[in-house]
C-alpha cells in the first residue's frame, strides 16, 4: 500500500491560494508550512501512533462477532485460484524500483518464463509495520480466490532469498485514478466520472454481495490512490486492509469494532474517523466522497487541517458542495451515499444499477466517447503513486461549483450508530 503523507495545508500555502477554492468558502486554517495538497489528511494511522492530531486513524479493540480479529485477516476463504506460490525472485528479469510507501514497495519486471510481462512484484518493506508482512499474506490469499473485471489480478508468489513473501499483480499501464485526474486538470468530466463510478460500484456490489458465499469483504480504503488503469478498464487495488465478515452480520443495524488501519481521513466514514463500530456501509460513505471527486476534479476537503476536519465534516456532518446543474437523481444517490446515519445509505448493488440506468438513459454515447478521449499518464504502480499531487485540483479556478465551503446538511455530533429500526438504504448489502 503506498500511503503518501505531507505537511498540513492552508488556503494560504496552496498556489493561488488568495482565490477561494470553489468548494469552499474562505476560512483561516491554521497549518505548518509546506505547498503540496496532499496533507495529513491522506496519511492513515498506524497501531504504533499514538492518539493525537498526526492523523493516523485506526478503530480500536477487536471485531466483535464474525469476521477476524486482526486487519486484513480474510480467514479460510475456500476454493482458490490455480496459480503458483512458489515463484522465484531470479527468475524475473531487469527488475526496476516503481515506488515505496509505509507499507510495502513495487517493482516492475518485463517477463517470467511462465507468466507473460510486464508484472508488477509487491512486496512488504524491510523494517515496516509488522501488519505490513500480514497484510500482504491476507491479500494474497484473498486475491487468489475473486475474479472480477474491474479488480485487480494476482497473478502469482514467492519468497525473497530473505524469506520475504512477494506477489506478482498484474500491471496497470496507464496508471492511477489520481494520476488520471491530475493529468486531465480540469477533471475527467462529469458523464465519464459517472461512467467510471459505475465501475467501481461493480466491483464493490461484488465484494460485498457476491465474491464470497455468505461473506461480505469490507474495501475500508477507497480512495482514486487505490484505483488503476489497465487500458481504459478502471480497477480497484490493494486489499491490505480488507475485512471478511458474515454477510448475516452485514446488516444496516449491525456495526463491528475492528482492530487494525482503516483508510485515510479524507475518505473515511465519520463513524470511523470517530472510532465507533461500524460495517460494511463505511465503504459506501468512502465511495460517495470518491464518486464526487471523479465528477468534480476537485480534491475533496482540499485545505482543511484535520482538526477543522474532524469539526466540520465529523461533528457537523458538512460534506463537498454539490454542483447545481448536475442531475437531480444522481444528487440524491450521492447525498444518500455520504449520509450521516449508516443505515441511510444504500448498497452498492442499488448504487450500480442506479448509475447504471442514469448512465444509459441520460449519458448515452457521449459519455462513453467523453471517457475515451482522457489521457492517463502512465504510473509506476499498480499501488498508487508515491509523490504529491497536482496542486492544480484542489486550487485552480473553474469547475463551475459557488463559491461556499458545504451543501447543506444537518448538524449534530457525530453519535455511536444504534441497533433497532433505520430508513435502509434501498438496496442490499
């Protein structure tokens, strides 16, 4: 998992920053110095943190009921996928350095005597968390036994002379969501965002609905860091930190305590960044803050320290402003998506055919030939990239969003969810 942290940043420190970002309304935020607008924000928790404003979130204890106790432990998931695990190391010719986060390192190889190149080899880091090694065993395991278009492939593992295990992914040559957005600038537009959501929510009614019988794998790291390219097909990347629970247990008035990280700030359910029990809707709240970003170009909450942050979107329930001109059934899935109470947002089995239809009935051959004309520089991951990103998203002018920080929405502290009776989402999962 590359995890790319940096300095917290103002309005002030963001180039062009005297102009107010059109998302937001001017505000005096206080932060160290630094000008790239990736901040603490983006930065998760680690179990060796300790509980201040760096900005590492985890939720403490372990997972009641179902499920593992440990993060990204997926169990005994059955059936798996015929590829090798023994793979050798010398056997992967002219190996390069891609990238290195907190948690693990990439390197691309162009060929394997049994496995057609260009391949991307994951590893953890030498000296890294100790959930780095466990996480990427997990993931392995998981990865061997789904099989869906727009999810990642393993296609292979095997052991570093230092007995370190290392898994062969399939390359995404063209890149990262982030790298696609950043390179478009002003953003992918909004019927291609919508197209791509899609995507995404296919891949999510899958994992929670589908991969496994009777399971339901919870992402808990959504985020266009953790979404590539292979062609111009979107897939979703690096199960480190997913979940298993019985999908019995998956319901809208069931919330788990679950040990281990949890995502990053910027896309993270306000239960979570509260540390509260939570369940599988927390993917859903991750995927509605996405969903506008692909739509916008803008990077949400762009400006905000973490602690205006956990004020403003946690307690006070603000979420990114929603364009006037956009489609009134799209606003209402997207409002519903980030809503406050988990159990008022839909499943993204309902999600999909719900943008599904939006897509076909509104979006027609325009949006399907808007997607293909946006370029995506090609990155060295199949992880994420490992530098800061555009300052341009989260400070340039246009976008036609007004010029005031939220859209409407009710306020009130953010409160552990209850059992009992709650408006569901209208679909499943």
């Amino acid at each position: 998992m590359i995890k790319v942290g940096g300095d917290f940043s103002s309005l002030q420190n963001i180039p062009g920053g005297h102009h107010n970002p059109p998302c937001y309304q001017h505000q005096h935020l206080h932060s160290s110095s630094g000008s790239g607008t990736r901040t603490a924000l983006d930065t998760p928790r680690t179990r060796s943190q300790s509980s201040d404003t760096r900005l590492y979130w985890r939720v403490a204890g372990e997972m009641e009921g179902g499920g593992s106790s440990e993060g990204g432990d997926s169990g005994d998931p059955g059936g798996r996928r015929d590829i090798s695990c023994n793979l050798a190391l010398s056997d992967f010719s002219q190996l390069s350095f891609l990238a290195k986060g907190a948690m693990c390192k990439c390197f691309l190889a162009n060929s394997h005597p049994r496995i057609p190149g260009p391949v991307v080899l994951k590893m953890a880091i030498e000296n890294g968390p100790r959930e780095a090694e466990r996480g990427l065993n997990s993931e392995l395991s998981l990865l061997q036994n789904l099989t869906h278009p727009n999810l990642t492939m393993v296609l292979g593992a095997g052991q570093t002379p230092k007995g370190r295990t290392f898994v062969v992914m399939e390359y995404l040559d063209r890149g990262t969501l982030r790298a696609r957005m950043d390179a478009a600038r002003g953003g992918l537009g909004f019927w291609p965002g919508v197209r791509h959501a899609v995507e995404l929510a296919s891949v999510m009614a899958y994992l929670h609905d589908d991969a496994m019988p009777g399971m339901c794998i919870l992402h808990r790291d959504l985020k266009p860091d953790n979404l590539g390219f292979r062609g111009n097909v979107m897939k979703l990347v690096d199960l480190g930190l997913a979940k298993v629970i019985k999908h019995s247990e998956a319901g809208v008035d069931e919330f788990y305590r679950m040990s281990g990280e949890v995502g990053s700030l910027r896309y993270m359910a306000p239960e979570v960044a509260s540390q509260y029990p939570y369940n599988e809707k927390a993917d859903v709240h991750s995927f509605g803050v996405v969903m506008w970003e692909l739509v916008t170009g803008w990077l949400p909450y762009a400006g905000l320290s973490p602690e205006m942050f956990m004020f403003q979107a946690v307690q006070h329930g603000q979420r990114p402003l929603m364009q006037f001109g956009w489609d009134p059934d799209f606003k209402r899935l997207l409002a519903s998506c980030w809503a406050e109470d988990p159990r008022d947002r839909p499943g993204f089995a309902y999600i999909h055919e719900t943008l599904e239809a939006l897509l076909v009935e509104k979006g027609g051959a325009a949006a399907t030939a808007a997607a293909d004309t946006v370029g995506g520089a090609t990155m060295s991951s199949c992880c994420g990239p490992s530098s800061a990103s555009s300052s341009s998203r989260s400070s340039g002018s246009g976008g036609g969003l007004l010029s005031r920080m939220f859209s409407g929405r009710k306020k009130g502290k953010a409160v552990p969810p209850s059992g009992g009776g709650g408006g569901g989402g209208g679909g499943r999962g």
